[in-house]
C-alpha cells in the first residue's frame, strides 16, 4: 500500500507540473496596444483602438475595448498598427553567401520533389531578425529556382531579436517547380535533359503521371517511386498548392494547361507577364506572387514586367500576394508594396497582399493575416502608415511576444 500511495504522489506532481499554466501558476500576461489607427485587413481600420493580447493570441479589438488592471501597455498613439507581414516567397534561413550561396539550391539533379526546406532550415541565420526589424513576421521559405522540381516550402514563423527559435506554421506548405530559362540553362549547359522548353514539360508532365499511377497502383508504389508518390501525391490531390515559378506568357499558360491536365492548386510565382493572362488567372482562380523588385525586367524573360502589373491582377479578380525574398533585402516588401499602391493599387489591397492572401494561398489564414480575436498575436506598430509616408517600424509583436522595438 505504501508504495501504491507513492506511485500515485509522483503521478500528482508530474501532472501538476505538467498542466500548471506558464509562469508558475499565474494567469497568462495581457499585453494591450492602446491608441493608434488599426489596419485589421479583414475587418476595416479602427481609428483610437485599442489590442487585447493574452497567451500569444488576440482577445480583443476594437474602439472601445477596456484595457484591465494589470496589463502591460503599449502606448501607440499616432501609430499605424497592422498584422505582422507575410514575405510570400524567400529562402529565408537557408542563405549564406559567406559559405558559398547557402543550402536552399540543390543543383544535381532536374527533378528533386522530395527536397525539404525543413531539413536546411538555419534558426539562427541572422536574415530572421533582420526581416522581422522591417515587419516580417512570417514567410515562406522556399527551395531554389534552378530545378525543374526543386522542393518543399515551408511557411514559418520568424524568429525575432529577442524571441529564441522561430516556429513552423506549415509543413509541406507547397511544392515548387521552376518553367523557363533557368532550368533549361543549368541543364543544357551540361548537356543533359531537359534543354528546352519542350523537355522540362514532357519531364514535368512525365513525373507527374507516374507519381499518380503509382498512387492508384493497386500493389502500391515500387520503392523507386515511393519518394515522388510521398510529395506529390498531396498535390495531385489538391490538397497542397504547386507553385510555378514562370515568367514570360508562353511560360505561365504553359502552367495553365498543366493544372487543367491534372487539376492542380496552381500558384504562379514571379509571373511578370501574369497580368497579360488575367482573365485566364482569374477564371480559374490561380494567384500570383508579385515581385520580388530586385527581379523587375532583370532578365530578357522578365522584360514584359510592368509597376502596374499588381493593380492590373487584382482589378482583374487575381488574388495577389507580394514576396521580397526579405532575406537579401529586409525591406523589400514594403518597397513592392508603396510601388504598387503608386500605381494605382487600392491601400487596402496592397494590406492584403501583404498579409491576409498569402496566408489564405498557404492555408494558415485561421492562424495569422489579419488582427481578429481568437488568432495568433503577430502585429507590427509603425511610426506612420508606411504606404503613405516615410515610416518605421517600433515595435513587433510575435505570437504575443515583443521580438523588436526601437
């Protein structure tokens, strides 16, 4: 009996500690944004409002929100006040020119959908805090653009200045193939398939056929595709997105047809001539990641890009979402942003490209994108609306957690 009740008093204590809430029993801190215009993206602006955050989540918002007793307080009168930013497309966590380019571009063979980010993933690059000291609180981190099929993204979020390890929102978040001229040029110049458009087609078309009879092989896949079965089945499926990078027309209807073929999730990513194929887009509803700038007419694929091409997409019915690749240039996407509010790009619409629809494309808008309560706290203060004037960020807020201020 004695050591029955023994069992059972160490059994207590470990539940206790087990489920005791975070700081030793207490209540989970309230954190509260007061004052300031609130851009919630999903629910119109709050002038003078006020943000309730408790256990990394948003309790609260709104105008006439009471902040209670207790509560640490951020005073954010004349701020702007929007959800933590979403860089749509980078290599986040994985670049590093001082060790020879990084670990993002695996460049021996044309097809490798099987590749994970996850697995390259570097937590303490310093890219992250850099990217988060501009507003990005989320991105999605992505493989190279130099195979044909080059990988698994991952959407993450950010880890911050003072904020320890980031986190994974989605994994597999999508898988990535690359039409047009850097596969062909990377495997023509070795002489080996695919070195023409035709090929990388054919190759893409291939491998997809044979991942979905495998998948409705009545024995099951052979060893040999058991890899391309376990990566894109999800996406022959329609349960995961594949994102193509294309940029000239030919290129981007090229995508079209394959995702008619095999009823794909599309995602057109750079598509500098996407706004030539709207309607197409549209019909379908296939999104596109816009930019980023350092790529705008860079290459002859590229020369059809236009500062109006958001405003053209989004006019059209094209959902958009903006990528600045924030590991190379940590302000970049707010710069895509102000370029295409200057080109006729409703605010309001820009706000939402650079938040609500990249997280809506990858399937964790119940999570983020936008300031409504029951969702993760990621909100970004700034001194001034930055899509109007020269401003910069005070503070971020990551999942409850201040990660930066100035």
């Amino acid at each position: 009996m004695k050591k029955r009740n023994t069992v059972l008093w160490a059994a207590a204590v470990l539940a206790f500690l087990f489920v005791r809430p975070a700081g030793g029993g207490e209540a989970d801190p309230l954190l509260a944004v007061r004052g300031g215009r609130i851009i919630t993206v999903s629910g119109g602006v709050i002038e003078n409002g006020v943000l309730l955050i408790r256990g990394g989540r948003l309790e609260a918002v709104g105008r006439d929100v009471a902040v209670p007793p207790g509560a640490e307080v951020i005073e954010a009168a004349g701020a702007v006040i929007t959800p933590g930013l979403i860089d749509a497309f980078t290599h986040l966590g994985m670049e590093r020119p001082e060790a020879g380019g990084g670990d993002y571009d695996e460049s021996a063979k044309a097809v490798l959908p099987q590749l994970r980010v996850i697995d390259a993933i570097d937590w303490e690059n310093e890219d992250f805090p850099a990217a988060c000291s501009e507003g990005v609180t989320s991105a999605l981190s992505a493989p190279g653009e130099g195979a044909l099929l080059s990988g698994q993204s991952a959407l993450v979020r950010l880890p911050g200045h003072s904020s320890g390890g980031g986190e994974t929102l989605r994994f597999p978040a999508a898988v990535h193939a690359n039409l047009g001229e850097a596969a062909k040029l990377r495997f023509g110049s070795r002489n080996q398939y695919p070195s023409t458009r035709m090929g990388a087609m054919a190759l893409l078309r291939q491998t997809l056929l044979d991942a979905r009879q495998a998948m409705e092989s009545k024995t099951g896949p052979d060893r040999a595709a058991a890899a391309a079965v376990e990566s894109l089945g999800p996406v022959l499926k329609g349960e995961m997105p594949l994102v193509v990078r294309a940029n000239r027309l030919d290129d981007i209807l090229t995508a079209v047809r394959l995702a008619d073929e095999f009823g794909l999730r599309l995602v057109i990513n750079h598509g500098a001539a996407a706004f030539r194929a709207a309607s197409e887009l549209a019909e379908r509803k296939i999104p596109v990641l816009v930019g980023p700038l350092a790529d705008f007419r860079s290459t002859p694929e590229s020369a059809a890009d236009s500062l109006e091409s958001a405003v053209r997409l989004q006019r059209a019915g094209v959902k958009i979402a903006f990528q600045g690749n924030s590991g190379r240039r940590p302000d970049a996407l707010l710069e895509i942003a102000r370029l295409a509010v200057a080109h006729g790009l409703p605010e309001e619409e820009a706000w939402r490209a650079l938040t609500l629809n990249a997280a809506e494309i990858f399937s964790v808008d119940g999570r983020i994108g936008s300031l409504e309560a029951g969702k993760d706290a990621d909100v970004v203060i700034f001194s001034a609306d930055p899509l109007r004037e020269t401003a910069v960020v005070r503070t971020v807020i990551s999942r409850g957690r201040i990660v930066f201020s100035r």
